[in-house]
C-alpha cells in the first residue's frame, strides 16, 4: 500500500492512494495554514471511525439486523508536551434500527476492534482504544 | 478533538470534523463497497504524510531553503492473519530545489518525526516508521 501526498501551495497538500481518491489537507491559520481542508489529525480519528464502521455495520448486515441509521464518534486527546501523540481514543456507535439485537452489537464491535479493523489494530500497538455504543429503536 | 462518520449508504461513510471538512470513504468492490471514496488505511497513510510534510516544509522556509516542489510517499504493508495491523511504514521525503542544504533537510524530518507530528508520534508507538529523502535539484 502506497499514499503519495503532494504540496500544492502554503501548508495545503493533496493526498492520493492506490483506490485514486483524493483528500486535500491544511493547517489552521493558527499554524500557518487556511484551513483548506482536513487536518492529518482528524483524518487519523476518521480513518479510525470508518474503517470499524464498515465492520459493524458489514457484521449487523450479516446477522439480518433492521439498521436505519449509523453514525460513529471518535474522539482523542492529543498528550501534553513533547513528545506527544494520541494515547487513548475512544469510539462511540450509534446504531438507529428497528428491533436491533444489543449483543449482535456488542459482538460486532468487539470483532472489529479485535480482529478485522485494519486501522485500529494499528493504532491499538501503541493507543488505549475504548469503546462505547447507543442503541436508538426506531418504532 | 471529535470527528462524526457518518454511513451514508452501503459501505459509503463520510467523516466530519471540528475543522468542517467533510471525507468521503468507501471500501472496495471486494468487500462489498463501491470505491466511492478514500479506503480508511489509505487516510491513515495520507495523515502521516500530510502531518509530517506540514512540520518539514515549515521548518525548511524558516531555514530560508529555496523549496520549489515537495511530495512524500508513505507506504506500509498490512501484517498477515489475524489479528494484523500495519507493524512498519514508510515515508520517504522528495524535495525539489535550488541549492538546498542536506542537514536541513535531515534535521526537519528529525524534528517532525521525534517531536512535533502528532500523528507519527502516535502511529510510532507501535509501528516501525523509517524514512528516507531525495533532493532533486533545480537549476
């Protein structure tokens, strides 16, 4: 797998990968960017959110859950000083559906946390990932 | 820091967060998506680069370095079987210019891997990061 990130102008970069999709990044004003785009940092949490979110809902899917809606949070805190970086990040699932079986999610998130979510087994080496999920019935 | 993700339909999520900038990711035919979007291993490749290439270029013009043209490539090969998860990356560092000085160059990727990228610093926590640079010089 390889990412090519490009600058363009100031502190704005394109990223692009193997799938051909582009991703425009910038700094905020405040570190001498225009906030032309998302920061590394947001696309990190996001790329953390996606990818488990596939899982769950690819696993809810399979299990013939009534899933109507499904929105996923990821929050972190960058550490204080230097050297820094993430050390926890937490996760929250918000599954809206009819009927939805509450131990066909929790098992969900565990195997995608635990088994198939490519970027959180990565972040996980090195980040305490805690996970939370809301279940919202729909009538 | 918050991010949203948010299914869209399918396996199509599309990321949000504090900034306002909005990502579209997908998962491959493959698994059952329909490449209408960045995979989330691919941002999480692109959010390296893009971290680090901020702190290199901004180091590199306070050193007053002539940079006309700057790109990084971020590669890393998934671990085999489960559970896997990226153990080494990759980012090489391509600095097109005139008369760009070689230590400057190696001491921003220095400070920007060792102290300032917050997404290397937590990537680094339990993944293997080498880099390497190329000056291409203009006349």
């Amino acid at each position: 797998m390889q990412s090519r990130i490009k600058l363009v102008e100031n502190m704005q970069f394109v990223g692009t990968a193997d799938s051909g999709h582009a991703v425009v990044m910038d700094a905020p004003s405040s570190v001498g960017g225009t906030n032309a785009g998302s920061k590394p940092s947001e696309l990190l949490l996001m790329a953390l959110g996606g990818c488990s979110g596939m899982d769950v809902i690819s696993i809810l899917r399979k299990k013939k859950q009534d899933v109507t809606g499904f929105e996923i949070k990821v929050g972190g805190e960058p550490g204080e000083g230097h050297p820094k970086g993430f050390t926890e990040m937490h996760i929250e699932y918000i599954i809206t559906g009819r009927n939805i079986d509450e131990e066909a999610v929790k098992r969900a998130i565990e195997l995608s946390l635990q088994k198939y979510c490519l970027v959180g087994l990565t972040l996980g080496k090195g980040v305490k990932i805690t996970d939370s999920y809301r279940i919202v019935r729909e009538a």
